[in-house]
C-alpha cells in the first residue's frame, strides 16, 4: 500500500447516468474527476483529484508555443470478480519519464505516477466498463505553464491525468499504406518521446492516405524510406516462416511500446521465435507479394492489436491471408484479453490492483 495520499473534492454533478456503455466512442466521454499536480522552483507540489472541469490557460502559455508536452495512454478493465486492474503502468510511468527527459521537463517520480492513477481509477472507478473488450482508458500528460513567449525550457509545469470510458478502437481489420515521403521521425529527433508535437505532425500525411481508403500508415526512415519503422501510433509486427519480426527499438525514431513488449514476450513464453531488426520494404512487399506474408499487426494500447488486412504499396493493394486463419495472433490477443480481464492467471504480475 502506498504511503502517498492526495486530497479528494468528489463532484456534485456526476455524468455517469447519462453515458450509454453499450455504444462508447473512443475519448469522446470523460469521467467525473481528473488529477492535477504542479511543479514549480524546482519542486513537485501536492496532487489533488478534483472534479473533471476546463483548466484556465493563459495565452501565453509556454507548451502553446514551444511545444513542451507529454503524455501516455494505459487502460484499467474490470475483472469477472469485478475487481479493476490497471494494465503494466510500471512501464508507462518509466517511458513518461523518459519523454520527460527527451522534452527538457522535469520526469514525474515513478511512485506518485503510479499512486495517481490507482487513486484516480479507484475514485471513478463506477466508469469502468463491463462490456466485452471495453475499458477505462488513462491519459496522463505533462506541459509546460510558463506565462510569456521567450524561447527556453518552462520553468513550470502541470501534471494530470484524465480517463474516459472507451470502446473498441478499430472496429474492422486495418488497411495501411506504406509511406516514402513523409517522415515520423528522424534519428537524433523525438521519434523515442512519446511528444504531443509527433501525433501533430503525423495529421496531415494521415488524412492523404485516409482519402486514398487506408485507415493508417506505414511510416519509414527519414533517411531512404527504405525500412520500415511504425504503423500509425502503433508499433508493427509481422509473422514470416513462423517467426514474429518487429523493427528493432534501438533507434530513437521508435516508441517503445508497452503492447508490443507484452506480445513479444507472451510469444517467447510459448517458444515463438522473435527476431528484432531492420526490416526492409522490400522484404515485407516481395513476402506479401508470393504469399510467405503470414500476418502483420499494429500493437498498441488504444487497439491492443489491430491485424493488418491490405498493406498499400504505391499503385499496389496486397492482400494478406483471412483473419480466421491468423493462429497466433488471435492467440495472443485473447490470451491478453484473459490476463487483462482475470480469465487466465496473471503469471508474469503485469496487473496493477486497483
């Protein structure tokens, strides 16, 4: 049990009743509270849950400006015994400071990260859903509050965590496009960080493609387009000979993803073999092209794993193979699914009590 304790101003308008579980579009619907918590002259301040509400903001405001912002995404699920799990939070609270770091911001201590979502949760914790493949989605975000527009890290900054009831994030298998202009990330840039500044950017080439029929896209090296890196917001991962191949995570234009970390090892456990490399573009369209393609999936966490059903390549549409065909894949998403929800024994303590 944490020794950590934050105030707690429960609302006097809660929304809940006016929710419909059954039809949750992803992020649209907040919970009743939120945390806050503040750093200034060099030092964190208490943190407090209060009711969810619009934070006054003043135009000048630093991370407007300059860009300084963060943030991460993990789920909470409700067990068959009804009890609440968060989903590896260790993890998200080592890669949000790390962003930190990247960004030029104070790293939030690991302990307080952590206690503030399990109070968090467990204050809201009527919002988390029941519905099959439902959850309590978790954003925490850090930004800068400096007041005035000159150029240097803030000297400010505010903390919070917010959380909304979602649904399932991609309701059909994904059609992506692999992309040779635009660029994600490039090596020595922030592509690691987990930088609001990387979701802006990647817009506009997003909505190209969308206008082409693709849902997301492959994104390659900045360099030559010549390897493959990610899909959309989420890391990529494809199934050759049996093998599950994924872009190596040594280069810092990779997020390092929680999910995929999750499936990987999940698969090693099973005797899966793993292979963690560059991947060229080449490989991936020659194997789609004479069938040897097996599966490729996106893992992250608003999607878990959304398995890829047409990889656009130019003027070319490849097909991969039927989804019921797609064994391990479906394997690790329900056996994820069980671990998440108490179906199957938790044996590797990735589950946070709430």
């Amino acid at each position: 049990m944490s020794t950590i304790s934050f105030s707690v101003e429960k609302t006097q308008n809660s929304t809940i009743s006016q929710v419909d579980f059954d039809n949750l579009a992803f992020g649209k619907i907040l919970s009743d509270h939120m945390f806050i918590m503040e750093y200034e002259n060099g030092e964190w301040g208490v943190g407090k849950i209060v009711p969810f509400a619009p934070i006054p903001m003043h135009p000048a405001l630093s991370a407007l400006h300059y860009g300084q912002s963060i943030f991460e995404g993990l789920k909470a699920y409700r067990t068959e015994s009804n009890e609440i799990n968060i989903f590896r939070p260790q993890m998200n609270a080592k890669r949000f400071a790390e962003s930190a770091e990247r960004m030029c911001m104070p790293p939030v201590p690991e302990d307080i990260f952590l206690e503030a979502i399990r109070k968090l949760v467990e204050v809201d914790q009527d919002w988390v859903p029941s519905n099959e493949g439902y959850s309590l989605y978790i954003r925490p975000f850090l930004f800068a509050t400096d007041e005035g527009v000159g150029i240097k890290p803030s000297e400010t900054y505010k903390f919070m965590v917010i959380t909304a009831p979602v649904g399932v994030y991609y309701s059909e298998p994904v059609r992506v496009k692999i992309e040779e202009y635009y660029t994600r990330a490039a090596i020595g840039g922030v592509g690691r960080a987990k930088a609001a500044g990387n979701y802006g950017a990647s817009l506009y080439p997003a909505k190209q493609c969308q206008l082409q029929g693709f849902h997301q896209l492959i994104w390659t090296d900045a360099a030559e387009h010549k390897y493959i890196e990610e899909s959309g917001t989420m890391n990529i991962v494809f199934q050759i000979g049996g093998k599950l191949i994924s872009p190596s995570e040594d280069a810092d234009t990779i997020l390092r993803g929680v999910t995929k970390k999750t499936v990987f090892d999940i698969a090693r456990s099973w005797g899966v073999e793993i292979e963690e490399r560059k991947i060229t573009v080449e490989e991936i369209v020659t194997a789609a092209r004479n069938g040897t393609l097996e599966d490729a999936f996106g893992a992250g966490t608003a999607a878990t794993i959304a398995q890829i059903l047409i990889i656009g390549f130019r003027d070319e549409r490849l097909e991969l193979p039927p989804l019921e065909g797609r064994t391990l894949s479906n394997k690790i998403k329900n056996y994820l699914s069980d671990i998440k929800t108490g179906k199957a024994e938790d044996i590797h303590s990735w589950n946070f009590k709430v």
